[in-house]
C-alpha cells in the first residue's frame, strides 16, 4: 500500500471547524474563534462531515444570538431534510444540557428549542413553493397553483401540448406539416425531441445550418457512378456471403428502383446507405467475398476498399450529410420551439407547476421585484445549504439574490451577499448528477464569486469514515485519476485526505476480487460469478469466518462476527442488480435493492394487470384469453379450444354462462373456468364499487397473489417476489393518492409492465435494520458500510453515449435530433459543429461533452470508493483489463499490490452428524394441531355499515338513481374539488367526459350536463366555504378499525367527506340518486341513509378517537344538504334542511 500522506501538517483543518462552526463530540465547544457574520464556501472531501459542519454552524449561531426563525436549512432531498431536522435538535438538546443554566447562551438554545419549528429546514423546491404561496399574484400564479409536479402529471401534460400543438399546425398550418414531411420525418419522430428541449426550457436550442436547402445532386451523382461501376463487377454467385459495402450497394438499388431518388430528402437516404461503410483510410470490404468462378473483381474491390469508397464517404458523403443535417436540425427546431413554449403556456394557465418551474418562477420573483426581494431577505437573513455540488445553476442565481446587498441588482453575477449571510457546502469530487441538471461549473462560479465579494473559501481535509490504509490508496489512486490533463479543465482538483481512524497493525483495508475468464466474455455470466464470490463471503463473515478481518483501535472489521447491514454492494449501472439479488438470495441472505426499476418484471404485477384489463374492458377478447392463460388461472390451448367448441363466449366474461357450456367441459376444466369468471365478476364489483387505494388490498388479497409470492416453488424468491406485490400495492395507492381512476391505475400498471414507467421493487427486507445492501452508485450518495464491493466489473460498452451539450456561457443547449431507443437509438440529425470544430473552436460539441462525462465518471469512481469504512473489495475481470467501470482503478490496485479477497468454500460444506429418526407420530400430531390451529381466522372483516346487527344497511336501489358508474363519477370530480381546492378544471366538460368514461358510465352530452350541473351546485353551497375553512379536510378516506368480538372483526369503510374545524369534526356522504319533485326537508332516524351515517360516525369517532358533531348528506341531483347532530353513545339523530344552506 502507498504511504500515508500528511495533510494535516499542511492544513490546519481543525481551525477551519472552529471558525466555520465549532463541533465535539463529548463537550460544547467554545465560539471564541466562531465567525458568524463571514460568508464561508466549504469543500467538504468525502466522509469529512459535511452535514455536522452545517449543523454545528446552525447551532454556534443560535449560541451566538440570531434567532432560530431566521435560519433557513437548503438540502438536496425530504429525507435529508428530515434528518437535519432530527441532528439540529439533538444538538440543541446537547447544548442546552451542557451550558451554564443561568447564562444567555442557555436561553437561547431553550428559546430556539421551543421554536425550532420556525426555522425552515428542506428541499430548494419546498422552499421555492413557500415563497411562492406567499406571493402569487406577484408571482403571475393562480392562488392554487400545483407545486411540484409528479413524472406522470408532468409527461402527460406535455404530451396534451405536444398533440394540440400538432392537431393546430395540421389544422390552420397545413404546409408547415407538409414541409416537415418533405425532411423525410414524421411528427411521431419528433416526440423524444420534444421532451429533450423541454427538459432545458431556459436554454436556447443552438442552431447552425446553410441559408438554403443543400443540393444534394452531385453528391447524389457521384454515388450513382460508383453503383454503375459496381453492377458491372457484381459477382455472379457469392459464396462467402456479402460484405458492408455490398450490402450497401444492393439497398442503393433497390431505393432507386422505388422511389426514383428525385427529392432532397430521398438523396440523403441514399446518401445515408454509404455513410457508414468507410472511414478516412479504408472501407468495409471483404476481399474474399468478391472472389469467385465467375468473376474478375477480386482486384477492383482491393481498389474499392482502400480508394474509391474512402473518398467518396470523405469528400462527397459526409461533407454534403452534415450540411443537410443541420439543416434538417433547424427546420426541426423551427417547429417543435413552439410546442415548448405552449407546454410553458399551459403550465402556466393551469398553475401546474414541474419542479424546474419553482425554481424559474422564484428566480423571477426575487430579481424582478426588489421590493419584496427585501422583505424575503429579512425573513431568511441567514442561508445554509449542503451538497451544493448537486445544485440547479438556477439555484445558485436564487441564493445571490436572497443574499444581495443590492435588492434592485438583477444580474446575480454582480451581486454582493451581505456578511453572514450565506453558507455554502459541498463536495466538487462529488458532482455525479450532470443528466439532472447539476453543473459543476456553476460550482466553482459560486466559489470564485463569493471570495470575490469578501467571503471566504475553505476545506475540510478529516475523514472520520475510512481507516488508513483505505484514505491512503483513494489519495493515490484518485490523485493521479483527478490529475489527467486531458480533463483538468472538466474536473475537480483533489485534495489528500487527513484520516482520523488509524490502525494499530497492518492490514489491508482494500482486497481485489479476480474472476476467472468467462467464455464469450459475456457480462452476466462475469456478474454472476462476482456475486456467488461476494454472497458466500458475506455468508461466511456472518457465520463468524476470518476472511477479511482486519483490527484498528475501534475493534476488528468483524469485532464479533457480521451483520448484513454491514455491506453493501455498489455497481455502475442498474441493468444486473438482480444477479447479484439473486446470489444473496439464493444462500438466504436478507437484502434490499435500491434502483432496481424492477417492478416491471414482477409475474404477480404482469398477473393483476391481465386480470384489470379483462374487468374493465370485458368485450376484449385478446384480454379475457390473456387472463385465462395466465397464472391465476393457467388454462392450457385445449382447455380454451374446448370452452369455445363448447359455445362459451371469451368477450362476454362479464354475463351468465349458459349451463350448457358448463355441461359441455370436462368437470375440472369446467370448475377452473367457473372459479375464473368468479373471480372477475368479483373484481368488476370491486372496481365499481370502490376507489382503486381502498380495493387494491383486497383484490391482491382475494386473488392470493401475496401468499403466493411469498411461498414460491424456489423458495429463495419469495421475499423478493412478496416484497414487489408490496411494492405495487403502495404504488397503486400513490396514483389513487393523486386523483388517478381504475383506468388511468391500469394504463400507468401496463407502463411500468411494458417498460416505458421506471419502478423500483422491493424486497421483504426493505426498511429493516440487518440486510444486506445492493444499489447503483447514484443511489449511493451519503451512505457508508463498513464493507463496500464494487461489483459488476466488465460490460462491453464504453459509457452512455453523448446526446446533448450545455452551453450555459451563451445560454444555449446543443441538441442533436436522435431517433431510435436502446442500442439502437443514434444521433441522425446534428448541427454543425457536433461533429467537426467550427468558429475557431478547438473542438466539436460532442468530443467537449464527452470529456465532461469522461471527468464525471471518475468522480464516480470516487463516490464508490470512499463510502467503505473498513473494507473496500473491487472487483476485476483480468481478461479485459481496458473494460468496465473500475477498469481505471486497476492499475492503482496492482500498484499497491492490493491482496486478493480470500476464497471461501464453493459452497457449505454438505456433511452432517447422523440424527436419530425423529418421532413421526408425535410429530404428525403436532403438525395437525398446527394446522388445525391454523385453519381457523385470526379475524374477518365487514363493511362499516354491516356492523350495524339490528338493522343492516341496504343501499337504494340502481334504478332510484343514475346508476354505480355515473356515481362514481361523481364521486371522481368531488373528490378532486376538494384534494385540489379548486373549482378547475373539474367543472369543465371535457374533464367531466372524461371521467364519466373512465368509470363505464354513459358519456353523453345530458350526463355530461348533469355531473358539471352537480358539482357546480357542490361548489356553490355553504358547505364548499366550510371546507375550505377548515383546518383539515380528507375526502374519499378510507377507514379501518378493529371490533373485539370472539373472532376478531376489522371494519373497513370509506368517507366520502369530513373536515376538522374549530376542533369539532363534520361528516358528509354524497348521494347522487335521483330526486323527483321536492327534495326532502327530513330524514327519519330509521332512514337507511341515516342509520349509514350512525355507522360512519361511530367508525370515524374511534378511529380518530375525537366526537363527531354533525353529518350530512349531500343530495347531488337536488344541490341541498341534510344535516343532524348524532348524540349519546349510539350517535343517534335525524336529518334536515337548514336555510343557509
């Protein structure tokens, strides 16, 4: 290993703390060295304690005198958030216990412990969103307005503008669509690119093409007389296949025989046939396919492949490509820059708000208004924010003009903070998130500038994480790769550590693990076998091996043997998490996987979705068949032959099925089929009956979906496979939670099966405290374990491919138009200069952002490495030393000569102790009585208004109203009135069709009349002021509680409205039936809607464990309410009109 270095003789880190914000660990430090009026940038190195810097600046600051309310916290994430909330108050606890009792440091901190909630601690997008509740009108923003939207509201309202911007241009720009055509592209084409500018809306796109339309025709020429040349040569019979360029040849012909190659946009397609067949020396050919008994060509393609066709690529090809790409590129550009400024347009109208939006409209708010700039300043005189390497450049402008001393300043390049006014930390090394906006420039800009106007910039150098010998070979390893000139002005500049754990022997606190050659070299097979090596050293340090043990004076690395918690398995990207899952599970090792986006390729979720689709679209054949061959029912070809011989109908699931039919079937197939059609009748209730947060429970519960992951054939997979039914129950009841119907629930579960929605799985083990840990480095910022691997050493590529460039100097975004998705996806259309150098630069838009990502790989590297406390295991695949993600690690690993990890046994060893033969009678009758025991239920469960014994509860009638589906659709609009607090859109038509659609209730224009008619009247009563008064609302909640019976009873049920004002609460149960001649003035207590309040009221009262005061009922096709008062124990009471409302 290298030699330990000595930072600490060259900076004096201690100092730094104390001046920054003075930190220990058993005592309350003194302020005397405290700074609390400098403006501090802090480079903070990995493991140095970034968050105690800024908590203990926090805490020295209310020490020092500055109220509590005036300190404003800014992280990356909620959860960080939450827990420097949770730091800030433990150490105000520990100074308050610590100081002098009489003196005015000790009044502070009491003073800020008791209103430590007025301090803001949170995200930049939170904060954005407070400032602007505050401000609207100021802001241009309805009062309402949305903050923050969710991925999916954000894609499917700029798909909305995309498709009415397309529907405009085809309707009142009909040229404009013909024109686009004529580039030889498609609107469809065109729909990535879309998105790609709307990710940068405060970037230009940059363009640079020819003034006209390239003429194409020599160049178009010059490949017709190569053809020519090549027809008269062509082999008559070609035996050793063809090669690139004849292959090229042949594609040319065939798209002159079609098309005739007349237009601009057909001679770049056959331009394009030979871009791709030569560089500047040679081009594809094979000699030994020209050669043959009937041909003399052998020679000419000798000469083919070294001159002709490398000259025409180099001199005609390409040269005349790129001018009719860029010229595509700004035609493209030209039309869809409109379509983003509409999605911005529609934003804006509607007060749906993307997080990006937040940021812009505040920057907005605090540089055009000075006025009220000055009066926020005064609110948060004093900002604090971590991680700033991960910062939006946008969120650097915010925090020079919440800090600037001139409030009228509008350039935040000039401004000048006010002293103490600003601290900033973070980590440049760390700068790992540039594909979400993250730019380390900025990083840097914001250093430079806050030195410049009289504050200070410093480091933190202690590591309290790794040992050593671990901080030693990162100095090493890392210097050198931080140290590349190609990428100096890409790249942070390093800093040695200054470890503060120290080891008393040696030991080697970095192994290597050397795969053995893989045949093929093919990368799973490579990842499976670095896992079986890390799951059975894992199982091996658990059951109390040696292997790996090291001591410091904290105790060995395995001081008692193992926890799982204690590793964690790091690799570069997502795409072979499971392998690595599925060695750990394979020798029943608990884990949790983070980044996985693996819901997709769960059978129970592919399973729910085939049974949803077949409930709500019942006449689909495709569907029913789907269903009926999948694993809830698993019917064979035959078993489905002989049901439709037998005359069953797969596209009228729904109804009856004739007996017949059923007399027809064998009796086994006959009883599947019946218990099939009963449990899709069951679920058509259930998605009529109830919101899809309430029933999904049920429905997985019904179908046995999570007994049976949990008990899978490999029993290695249950809690993976339990842990995803888990998963996509509470990722069901997150889209209910934002308002989503049955059938906008199914659309995004047949997204996340098809592999267009991203989710994360999970695991049983999730959110325990003892599993093993297994992620994606991005997923990995902030968390340690005292064993880290860096797994999934070899992949074929080279790294993510380059798709776009920042150019935040001239504020311009350089966007090539790509097409094609995966391996295949290409850039097709750039502007000049991707390729090529122009202007005078030294070099293309591409090859500059390719070295920013070459750079931020190796901060990559960096964040793996330095998250091991006392072990790091890299592994390797020494039959390519030049590939994969820690390929640049292993010349650092073989000059330090870094051990390799110890090889446990293949697999435990097998012999066991012969056992006397067990008692198989007293242990039968153990396993019955277990059974039996097991047999009988725990609890059951009923509805709220089923528990009601003496008179239960029967809803009116369908015929007495409009029927379930219309509502429910009513249901769908009022609750998300009152979720929203707003009126729009949900009064509007369009919105009211849609729903009723969703719901299966007949959309015509009188049930689209009356559902905005109903919820207008909603809208416009007393009661709609009352909840907006209130000061908590929850509408459609559902409820749970337990009744002690002799079988325990659960009763469920859901409100369709209740609000929290002045302490009492209020109940409301919407009815839409239908209301003939005069609506009532009362309602007796025997009424069955009355006697259902009772219920809910007496539910609602022990759930929350307060009185309920009043219920009503909301009388929708007549616009009234009836209202009462439930007294006594049993709640009772009856209904009336009341005159105000």
């Amino acid at each position: 290993m290298s030699a330990p270095h000595s930072a600490s003789s060259t900076y004096d880190d201690a100092a730094v703390r104390r001046r920054i914000g003075p930190w220990q660990e058993d005592d309350v430090p003194t302020l005397s060295a405290f700074e609390p009026d400098t403006n501090f940038f802090v480079r903070a190195a990995a493991g140095s304690g970034k968050t105690t810097a800024l908590v203990a600046r926090m805490v020295a600051l209310v020490r020092s005198g500055v109220p509590v309310e005036d300190l404003t916290a800014i992280t990356f994430t909620r959860k960080a958030a939450g827990e420097m909330s949770k730091r800030f108050y433990e150490e105000l606890r520990r100074a308050q216990t610590a100081l002098p009792a009489e003196g005015p440091q000790r009044r502070r901190v009491t003073a800020a412990l008791r209103d430590a909630q007025q301090a803001f601690i949170g995200t930049i997008h939170a904060f954005c969103a407070r400032l602007l509740r505050e401000r609207p009108i100021a802001a241009d923003l309805p009062p309402g307005f949305v903050a923050g939207l969710e991925d999916r509201e954000e894609r499917e309202l700029r798909d909305r503008a995309w498709q009415d911007y397309l529907q405009t241009v085809r309707a009142d720009r009909p040229a404009r669509m013909e024109a686009l055509t004529s580039l030889g592209l498609e609107p469809e084409d065109l729909d990535a690119y879309f998105e790609r500018l709307c990710e940068h809306p405060e970037l230009d796109p940059y363009v640079n093409a020819p003034d006209t339309v390239p003429d194409l025709t020599q160049a178009a020429a010059a490949v017709r007389a190569e053809l020519d040349a090549w027809q008269a040569r062509r082999p008559d019979a070609l035996p050793e296949g063809r090669d690139d360029a004849m292959q090229a040849f042949d594609r040319a012909e065939k798209l002159i025989a079609q098309t005739g190659v007349e237009t601009p946009a057909q001679r770049a397609e056959l331009l394009e046939l030979f871009a791709g067949v030569a560089d500047e020396e040679s081009a594809d050919v094979t000699l030994k396919c020209w050669r043959g008994p009937h041909t003399d060509a052998y020679d000419w393609a000798r000469t083919l492949r070294d001159e002709h066709l490398p000259a025409l690529v180099r001199d005609v090809v390409q040269p005349a490509l790129r001018r009719w790409r860029a010229y595509v590129h700004e035609e493209v550009v030209a039309f869809v820059r409109p379509a983003v400024e509409r999605f911005a347009s529609l934003r804006q109208a509607e007060g749906r708000l993307t997080f990006h939006d937040l940021l812009a409209c505040t920057r907005d708010l605090l540089r055009d208004h000075p006025g009220l700039r000055t009066t926020i300043q005064e609110r948060h005189p004093r900002l604090l924010v971590d991680e700033f390497q991960d910062t939006d450049p946008l969120q650097a402008e915010l925090l020079f003009y919440l800090t600037s001393r001139n409030p009228t300043e509008t350039t935040w390049t000039d401004c000048r903070p006010l002293p103490g006014s600003l601290f900033i930390v973070g980590d440049d090394k760390q700068s790992i998130y540039r594909f979400r906006r993250a730019d380390m420039e900025v990083f840097e800009a914001v250093g430079e500038r806050i030195e410049d106007t009289g504050g200070e910039a410093v480091t933190l150098t202690k590591n309290f994480r790794s040992l050593d010998v671990i901080c030693d070979w990162c100095d090493a390893a890392f210097g050198a790769l931080f140290d590349d000139a190609a990428l100096m002005d890409r790249q942070a500049t390093y800093t040695p550590f200054d470890p503060q754990r120290t080891t008393e022997r040696d030991v080697d606190g970095v192994r290597r693990i050397n795969l053995d050659k893989v045949r093929g070299n093919w990368g799973t097979d490579i990842a499976a076998q670095d896992a079986g090596r890390i799951a059975r050293f894992i199982q091996g340090a658990r059951d109390g091996g040696r292997s790996g043990r090291g001591a410091d004076r904290h105790g060995a690395i395995f001081a008692g043997g193992a926890d799982y918690s204690d590793f964690l398995i790091l690799t570069r990207t997502k795409s072979r998490l499971s392998v690595y899952a599925e060695a750990l599970a394979e020798r029943g090792i608990p884990y949790t996987v983070t980044g996985s986006e693996d819901l997709g390729e769960a059978a129970e979720l592919k399973a729910l979705v085939d049974l949803l689709t077949c409930a709500l679209r019942p006449d689909d054949e495709v569907a029913c068949v789907a269903y009926l061959k999948g694993p809830l029912v698993g019917a064979s070809d035959d078993d489905l032959y002989r049901f439709s011989r037998a005359g069953g109908e797969f596209g009228r699931m729904h109804e009856p099925v004739p007996a017949s039919v059923w007399e027809a079937l064998p009796h086994e197939t006959a009883q599947r089929f019946e218990e099939a059609f009963g449990h899709l009748r069951a679920a058509r209730r259930q998605l009529h009956e109830q919101r899809p947060g309430v029933a999904i429970e049920q429905l997985i519960d019904d179908l046995g979906l999570l007994a049976g992951a949990a008990h899978p054939p490999d029993a290695a997979e249950g809690s993976l496979r339990a842990g995803r039914v888990l998963r996509t129950i509470t990722y069901v009841q997150d889209l209910a939670a934002q308002g989503l119907g049955w059938a906008e629930v199914l659309d995004e579960l047949q997204r996340v099966v098809d592999g267009e929605e991203e989710v994360d799985g999970m695991t049983l083990e999730t959110g325990g405290d003892d599993a093993v840990r297994v992620m994606n480095v991005h997923q990995a910022k902030g968390l340690e374990a005292p064993v880290v691997f860096l797994a999934d050493p070899y992949s074929r590529s080279g790294g993510p491919s380059v798709r776009r460039h920042l150019r935040r100097e001239a504020g311009e975004l350089v966007a090539p138009i790509v097409q094609g998705s995966g391996y295949r996806e290409r850039v097709t259309h750039p502007p000049l200069g991707w390729e090529r150098p122009v202007d005078g630069r030294d070099e293309s838009f591409r090859e500059s952002e390719e070295r920013h990502e070459a750079a931020e790989e190796r901060r990559l590297l960096y964040v793996a490495a330095t998250r091991a406390q006392n072990l790091l295991v890299v592994s390797t695949y020494p039959e390519k030393p030049d590939d994969g993600p820690w390929a640049p690690l292993y010349p650092h690993l073989d000059a330090a000569d870094v051990p390799e990890l110890g090889r446990p046994d293949a697999e435990p060893s097998s012999d066991r102790p012969e056992a006397p033969a067990p008692a198989l009678t007293d242990q039968r009758a153990g396993r019955d009585a277990q059974l039996e025991a097991q047999s009988r239920p725990s609890y059951r469960t009923e509805s709220v208004t089923d528990g009601d014994r003496a008179a239960p509860v029967r809803s009116s009638p369908a015929s007495e109203g409009y029927g379930e589906a219309f509502g429910s659709a009513i249901h769908q609009l009022l609750e998300q009135c009152v979720r929203t607090g707003r009126p729009t859109p949900w009064t509007d038509e369009s919105v009211a069709a849609s729903v009723l659609e969703r719901t299966g209730a007949a959309n015509t224009p009188d049930a689209v009349e009356r559902a905005t008619t109903m919820v207008q009247r909603f809208l416009d009563s007393r009661v709609w002021g009352r909840v907006q008064a209130a000061d908590r609302v929850y509408a459609e909640y559902p409820i749970a509680h337990a009744v002690q019976r002799e079988t325990p009873v659960v009763r469920r049920g859901v409100i369709d409205l209740a609000w929290r004002a002045e302490g009492r609460w209020t109940l409301v149960d919407h009815k839409t039936d239908r209301v003939q001649g005069r609506p009532p003035e009362t309602l007796s207590p025997d009424h069955a809607y009355v006697r259902q309040l009772q219920a809910y009221a007496r539910a609602w009262a022990a759930v929350v464990n307060e009185p309920v005061a009043e219920v009503g009922l909301w009388l929708a096709d007549a616009g009234t309410h009836l209202f009462g008062e439930p007294t006594g124990e049993e709640h009772s009471l009856s209904l009336g009109r009341r005159a105000a409302d």
